[in-house]
C-alpha cells in the first residue's frame, strides 16, 4: 500500500470534517475522490498532505514512514506531491521559476556550496533548468517560460500548477479539482496529458473532480465521501449504482407514492 | 565573446574581480575630491545594507522594519569591543557580522506568526527597541556617542583618510554583493520566493518554511552588521544613536523599493540613486523626508517592480515579441 489511513478524523469546533476514514491505495492506481460540496475531499487531501494537524487517534502512512504528525515538507520530501483547488500559483515569479520552485526537494547541492558559488552549482542549475524546460513544453507551456505566472490564461494556469507538483518527481500526486473551470476541449487535453505523465513518470494519483466524466473515464477505483465519512469505494461502474451516492448526490431516491404525496401536500 | 560570457557564467566571481579592479581605478581616475571618497563610501555601505533588506523583504517577502536596528548592532558592536578591549578593524569586523546574525535571529521569530503590517510593527518596535537602549545606557556612552573608533590598517598602510578607505569599503561591497547574488540566484533564492508567494504552496511543494525566514533574516542580518562595523570605523571614526533612527530606515526601504523589490539588482540600484540624491539633496533638509516618501509612493504606484523590474520588463517584452511573433499586453 502507497497511501493508508486508519480512523482519520478532523474537527473543525463542533463540525466534523473528516470523520474516521480508514483508506487504502496500491501503488499505481488512479483513485478518484468524488462527494458533495463540504463532504470532506479536500479536507482529506490537507490532512494527507500535512497542512492540517489530524485529530489524536488517526494514523496516516505513506509509503512506509508514519506521516500523522509530520510537517508538510518532510511529507514532501517523502515523495507526495498535491495541487490546490485555488492553483496557489507564484503569481510574481516566472512560469520556469514556478516549476524549478517545484524541484525544491531534490536540488542536490548544499546551501554553503552555493553561498560560494561553485562552478559545479551553475552546472547543476543549469541541467535543472533543462529538465524543467521539458516538462514545460510537455505540458505546452515552454514559449511562456519567462513571463510572469500572473499573466497566463485560466488553462495555462492549471497546466502549470500540474508541472509544478511535477516537477519533484513524485510517488503519489494528488489533484484537487484539475478541470474544474476548463471548457471540454481543454478538460479532453488535460486528461490527456494527466494520462501521459503517468506512464512516463509511474505515478500513483488521486483526483478530486466533480466532472464525473474525466472520473468514470480515468480512474480505477473510486471513494465517495459525504459528511467526512466514505460511503462508497469500488469501481466507477460499482459506485454510479450505489444508493448512498445516489443519495448523496440527487437527494433521496422515491418511489411513486412517496413523489405523489410530496406533490400534493 | 561567446566564450568569454561562458567563462563567466561558470566563474561569476571573475566579473566581479574585473569590477574591483575598475572601481580601485575610480578614485585616481574620476574623483575630484575627497568629499567624493566619502560620498562613495557611504553608497558602499548602504549598498550592503540594500543588498541584505532585499533578501529579507523583496525575496523572502517578509516586511521588516527594525533592519536599521541591526546596522545599529553592527556599528555599536565594532565601537564597544574597540572602546573596552582596543579591538581594530579586522576583529571587530567578524565579530560584528556573527553578533548580528544573532539579533537577526531575534528579529526573525515573530515572522512564524505576524505577517504584512504585523510584522512591521513587530519589527519596528524591534529596531527602536535597540536604538533606545543604546541611547539610554552608558555602557554605549548614550548620547554622547563612540569617537575615535580606529581606521583599519594592513601591513603598515593605515586606510586613515576617506580617499584610502574607499578600497576597505569596495572590498565589503563588492564581497557582499558577490554572495547575495550567487545565493539569490541558487535555489535557495528560489525557496524564498516561494514563501513570499504562497507560504502554504511552498510547504506542500517541500520548503521548510520557518527554516528558510530564519535563513533570509539571518543573512540579511550579516550584511547589515558588516555594513555596520564599516559605517563604524569609517573615517573620522565616530557613531551616534540618531544615525539609526526609523527615518534611515526609510531610506534603506526606498532604496530597495526604487531599485526594485525582489529584483537582484533591487538594492544595488537604490542604493546608489538614493545616496547621490540625499547628498544633492542637502541644502533641501527641510524637505528630504518628504522626496523620499513621494518616492516610495511614485514608486510603487507606477513601477510597482521598481527601476530593476521596469527594465527586465522591456527586454522581456522584446525577446518574446521575437520568439512568438505576437505582442504581449
């Protein structure tokens, strides 16, 4: 197991946002994580990822190293790499600089190396910076390299974000909403590229997406989660005929008598 | 040429060993009297002090304005060690530089906290704090101020008149500006933009974000007391607590807000500009404060990235202009 959780909680005062999950991935898969507004996804995702301290009593692990109590950089440093539902970009840095920005935890000099700046640093930087000009025109953003990231479209802006958490070359990606604001053409060549990334680079992902399309049409296996809890795991196919997701999602499912009362009164 | 700029992209200290030698011509070439060695002095020292806020507030992005404070623990570190225990320049130098590392330390903390204008307060009250206490306290000859402090000698040369201690102010200035750029331009340069960006993002992406503030406040601190320990055995030699008051402070800001904030020329520009303007500026005193204010505002209004910025800014728009074919707004 890459990613496992046992009895994940989260309180927010008296809300509880995360409420006992326990949750497991195998490595290379693609899970997707599908669930009304304030049902706990990203909540997950900040929990897994370090952002937010779990309640006591929950364990997380990720690829052998507990992780319930650990800061977000060493989660990071561990190989889990994430992106946010709001981008997050650096919006005042420039494009190649967001994504070098993202291979933080594996430059390979000291910092007193580069203090004096030894020759071996600019050589170092220098293939650095090769590498992330390729992931840059992977994803089709190496003509935008020197601008601004502020400057780029709303597409451009999700791409970058993924080549960003790309960029350290991660075990375990996690996407927060990817497409959400894409038009279909644009959501087409993100799954795409998404797709592509995975055979090149191994990943395992877990998706957050309320397009159940690009859900039903990548992902292994899903988790459906409402009130911080999950109610369903299984195959697309499984989880689109569960009660408690139809539930969840449309409301109560009624049969006629119940609809004609409802209508009359 | 070719080669020579591949030789200096993989030697960057051989540019700036061809800048010393240019500069070491300046006094005997150009200037015209000593007052201009004073003056150049004085622009090397506030370059280092430039330098060292441009890492803290326009890379790291944390607003910190009790930097003054830490010149002022630099300066007064040098005049005590040599007013108790005779120390000269060479010890009181490094010493200097370590003492303040620590203050920046102390500087530093509220940042895992306070941000923007919290921690501006938090920081003002900081540098004030130092300077008060120096003022109030006869171990710093309070108001009095420390005279006579030393000019360095090597080998017999004594650097005893402002046109000699240019060179001692050059080598610092040049040596400083040397390591801000090789750190600004490492990734470690790129953490600390990170966290002026997204403190969270940059977590998530693997940056110890208390480690690296620490880190950019540490480093701004050392240049700040090197640039100290100079202005302190600076020709003829005498430090006083009203040289470190916030209205310097805002100086040392507009420097950096005019060269261009998180630009790694920032500081450099600025400090530059502004020192000659302050100096041109002297039968104005009455109105000085009010030029540099109007600067800082003009600046941010209408070059929000400073001179630095503005000018990377035309380049930019032309190379890309030429790469892509298209104009971009």
């Amino acid at each position: 197991m890459l990613l496992k959780t046992k009895q994940l909680s989260k309180s927010f005062g008296g809300l509880k946002a995360m409420n006992k999950v326990d949750f497991e991935l195998p490595k290379n898969e693609i899970r997707g994580i599908i669930g009304p507004n304030g049902s706990g996804k990203s909540t997950f995702f900040n929990l897994v990822s370090g952002i937010y301290d779990s309640d006591p009593g929950s364990y997380i692990e990720f690829d052998g190293h507990d992780i319930t109590f650990t800061p977000p950089h060493e989660i990071a440093g561990y190989g889990l790499s994430r992106t946010f539902q709001l981008l997050r970009l650096y919006q005042d840095m420039t494009v190649l600089d967001n994504v070098m920005s993202g291979y933080h935890t594996k430059v390979p000099y000291k910092f007193f190396d580069a203090v004096i700046g030894r020759k071996k640093i600019w050589d170092q930087e220098r293939a650095i910076k090769e590498e992330m000009m390729e992931l840059l025109s992977f994803v089709g953003l190496a003509d935008y390299a020197e601008l601004n990231a502020s400057e780029l479209s709303g597409g451009q802006r999700r791409l970058l974000v993924l080549a960003r958490a790309i960029a350290m070359k991660p075990k375990l990606l996690m996407l927060d909403e990817p497409a959400a604001g894409l038009s279909p053409v644009n959501v087409d060549n993100l799954m795409k590229i998404i797709m592509q990334l995975k055979e090149k680079y191994g990943l395992t992902l877990i998706i957050i997406e309320h397009i159940l399309k690009v859900v039903m049409d990548t992902c292994n296996s899903v988790t459906v989660f409402d009130h911080g809890q999950k109610i369903a795991e299984g195959t697309p196919a499984q989880v689109k005929d569960d009660n408690a997701v139809i539930e969840a999602y449309l409301g109560k499912k009624m049969d006629d008598e119940e609809m004609r009362k409802a209508l009359a009164v | 040429m070719e080669k020579f700029k591949s030789i200096i992209r993989d030697y960057p200290f051989i540019a700036f060993i061809i800048a010393f030698v240019i500069l070491a011509f300046v006094p005997s070439v150009v200037f015209t009297d000593v007052y201009q060695s004073h003056l150049a002095t004085l622009i090397f020292v506030n370059i280092v002090v430039a330098a060292g806020l441009n890492i803290v507030k326009g890379y790291c992005g944390q607003v910190t304005v009790g930097h003054v404070g830490l010149f002022a623990v630099g300066s007064y570190t040098a005049g005590t060690l040599f007013l108790y225990l005779g120390l000269g320049f060479w010890v009181t130098l490094p010493i200097a530089i370590i003492v303040t590392a620590f203050f920046g330390v102390a500087m530093g903390i509220p940042s895992f906290r306070l941000e923007g204008p919290y921690l501006a307060l938090a920081t003002l009250g900081g540098g004030e704090a130092i300077r008060l206490f120096i003022e109030n306290g006869n171990f710093f000859r309070s108001t009095f101020g420390i005279s006579d402090i030393p000019t360095p000698s090597l080998m017999g040369f004594n650097f005893d008149s402002p046109d000699r201690y240019y060179f001692i102010s050059m080598t610092v200035m040049i040596i400083a500006v040397y390591f801000s750029f090789s750190i600004l331009r490492s990734g470690v340069g790129r953490a600390f933009m990170s966290i002026r960006e997204d403190p969270i993002c940059a977590a998530a992406a693997g940056i110890n974000v208390k480690k690296y503030k620490i880190l950019a406040f540490i480093l701004s601190a050392m240049f700040a007391g090197a640039a100290g320990a100079v202005y302190a055995h600076m020709p003829p030699g005498y430090i006083h607590p009203n040289n470190y008051t916030v209205i310097e402070m805002v100086t040392f800001l507009s420097m950096v807000v005019l060269g261009g904030l998180g630009h790694i020329w920032g500081g450099i520009i600025g400090a530059i500009i502004i020192t000659i303007v302050y100096d041109l500026t002297r039968p104005l005193y009455k109105y000085q404060l009010l030029i540099f204010g109007l600067t800082i505002v003009l600046t941010i209004l209408f070059m929000p990235k400073g001179l630095g910025g503005f000018i990377d800014r035309y380049f930019l728009e032309k190379r890309f202009k030429k790469k892509t074919g298209t104009e971009k707004t």
